[in-house]
C-alpha cells in the first residue's frame, strides 16, 4: 500500500441529517466551513448530509422514493406504454390468425 496517498489530517467532525434530527460526532478529513456546538460545549465542524442511517430506508424498515426530476413518473408511463403497445398487438395478430383461419375455411 502507499504511505503517501492516505490523509493524516483526522479531526473531530459532527456529521447532521437534518431531515431525520440526527447528528454524531467522528473522526474525519471532510472540509467543510460550517461549525456547530456539540453537546460537550465544544465548537466542531459540520458537514451536512442527506441520509444517514436514521433516514435510510434499510435501516428505518420504510420504503421512501426519491423522486428526481420525475424520473419515477417517468418510468411508470414508459411501463404503461409498452404495455398497452404489447397488448396492441397482441389484438392485431390475434384478428390477423382469425382472417387466415376464416380465409382456410373456405
């Protein structure tokens, strides 16, 4: 392993979930230029995350989506597309077997 690629500058951080009111304090080299005061009475950094564990939905047990920019609406209305396109054909060769049948008949 190399000796000169891997930080030394650990420091104690305070990392916070704000959606779930949850914060804990660690060792990191994050940067950040937000402080906050700690329950200790000491003044740490503060790095600001999205999920943490108290907000995941592995570790919560909740399903959550996350919808950006529509994507799930989206997908859905792809999904009822092809669908409705399968069944589409599905009708259209189902006229075109009943034609040859009828035209066999004869």
């Amino acid at each position: 392993m190399k000796s000169s690629i891997h930080p030394q500058d650990y420091r104690p951080v305070v990392f916070s979930d704000e959606v779930a009111g949850f914060a804990f304090l660690t060792q990191s080299t994050a940067q950040t230029s937000e402080t906050i005061k700690w329950e200790d009475g000491n003044e740490y950094p503060l790095v600001k995350v999205h999920i943490s564990s108290k907000s995941h939905p592995f570790f919560t047990g909740e399903e959550k989506i996350i919808d950006t920019e529509g994507r799930v609406d989206r997908f859905k209305a792809r999904a009822a597309a092809a669908e409705a396109r399968k069944n589409e054909l599905a009708a259209k060769a189902k006229k075109a077997n009943a034609k040859k049948a009828a035209k066999a008949d004869k």
